[in-house]
C-alpha cells in the first residue's frame, strides 16, 4: 500500500472582505474538495484562472484557515515553490545567504554546517557554486528557479507546492526545470502538487491530474488516461484548447 503524505477531505475555503459601509462577506472559493497524493507522486492540479487553484495551495499550506473540512499533511512542514521566485528573494542578499535562512530559522547555529548544506542542495539543483557569491538579480530565471527549489529541499519536505513553476521560463530551461523536479522525486521520494494551465507541462511530469472548475473538482484521473478519455465536458474544453495553441 502506498505511503499517503497529504489527504484533502470535504475541504471548503475562502475569503471574508470588509464592505464600504464595513460589512463583512464571507466568499466562498473552495467547496467541498477531497484527494490526496502519496508518497513520490507527482499530482496535476489544472483549471482556468479563478478557480481555486491558488487558494487550495495556500489552505494545503496553512496559509490559510478552512472554513470545514480538513487537510492531513504526514510529512515535514510542505514547501511552495512559486512562478516567479524573484518576489520571493531578498535582493539584497547573496544566494548562499539566502539559503542559509532556512537552516537559521531551523536552528542550525554552525556557520560552517549551514555553509555545507547549501552547497549540498545547490548541487543537488545543479546550480554553479560560483552562482553562491552573486544577488538575485544577476542570475537567470531557470537559475533562479533552482535557488527557490534548493530553498526547499533545505527544510526536508516530504511535500512541494509548484505553482506555476516554469510558465515564465523558455522551453530549454523548462524542459530541464521538468527534468529536475522528476530527479528529485525519483531520488529523495519527495511528493509534488504542481498547479499548472499548461496541460502539456502536466502532461508530461504528473502522474495523476485533477481539474477544478467553480472551485470544485469536476474530474481526476491517471494523467495518460484522463487526457485519453476526459469524461467532462469542461475537461475536454481545457484539452482541445491547449491543442490549438
């Protein structure tokens, strides 16, 4: 039997806003999601822009509060590893600076330990050594993907969150971002949610897919056979889409 590392059940979500005359209204984004992901799996997560991809993410994350339901995460706090990691990184910090924070925040007082580790992911991303001493901003996007992805591997997940990973990157550098991901799974056991809209990028590295639309999944599967022979109407619509870009 498969090793479970997050079970998603009857999970509802969302948001309250403050009307002008101070109101609060309570919006419902996520209703009643239930799945799960098992140990090494990587699981697609695909829908148009609005439907609840995000929130799913930050609610599996702890980001944010379920209104009901629940999410069982097994493993190590999860990671996210977001579309454009350069929001994400103090300008004004080397890289090996930058992943040293997580081993700090972990309590790792050894300068020297924390020094080793980072290189140990930098390699384990395949990313230069010599790219330690440089800033955000003179690195490259991929580059710069491998700096967020080596940030998570330091905090020993058993669970990442790619949302959008590479939809920013050229097809090279995404082809080789895909190539590392599906490395690190087959290497470290490590299980993925990867939120995408390209279903080509899905269907090349998920083995499983689910599809949201209005917040709710309307259809899962083993990636090969949903893309093969999508029950729903709404799923079609995605995949005949990306066939005509």
């Amino acid at each position: 039997m498969s090793e479970r590392v997050l079970e998603v059940k009857d999970l509802c979500a969302g948001y309250t806003t403050t009307g002008v005359f101070g109101g609060k209204k309570y919006n419902e984004v996520i209703r009643n999601v239930s799945f799960h992901i098992d140990r090494g799996e990587i699981l697609g997560l695909v829908g148009e822009s609005g439907t609840g991809k995000s929130t799913l993410a930050k609610t599996v994350l702890g980001l944010l509060k379920p209104a009901s339901g629940e999410v069982k995460n097994y493993t190590k706090a999860p990671q996210m590893i977001f579309q454009d990691p350069l929001s994400s990184l103090n300008p004004s910090f080397t890289i090996e600076r930058i992943l040293e924070e997580p081993l700090i925040l972990r309590g790792v007082s050894s300068k020297a330990e924390r020094v080793e580790k980072v290189k140990t992911a930098a390699k384990q991303v395949k990313l230069g050594s010599e790219l330690l001493m440089a800033k955000p901003s003179e690195l490259s996007g991929g580059q710069r993907q491998r700096v967020s992805i080596a940030a998570a591997l330091l905090c020993e997940p058993g669970l990442i969150i790619a949302d959008e990973p590479v939809s920013a990157l050229d097809v090279t550098i995404e082809a080789q971002i895909l190539d590392l991901l599906s490395e690190l799974r087959r290497e470290h056991g490590i299980s993925f949610l990867f939120i995408s809209h390209d279903l080509n990028v899905i269907y090349k590295i998920c083995d499983r897919v689910i599809v949201m639309k209005d917040g709710r999944i309307v259809e899962e599967g083993v990636t090969r056979e949903l893309f093969a022979s999508p029950k729903q109407k709404y799923t079609k619509d995605l995949l005949n889409a990306a066939m005509e870009v």
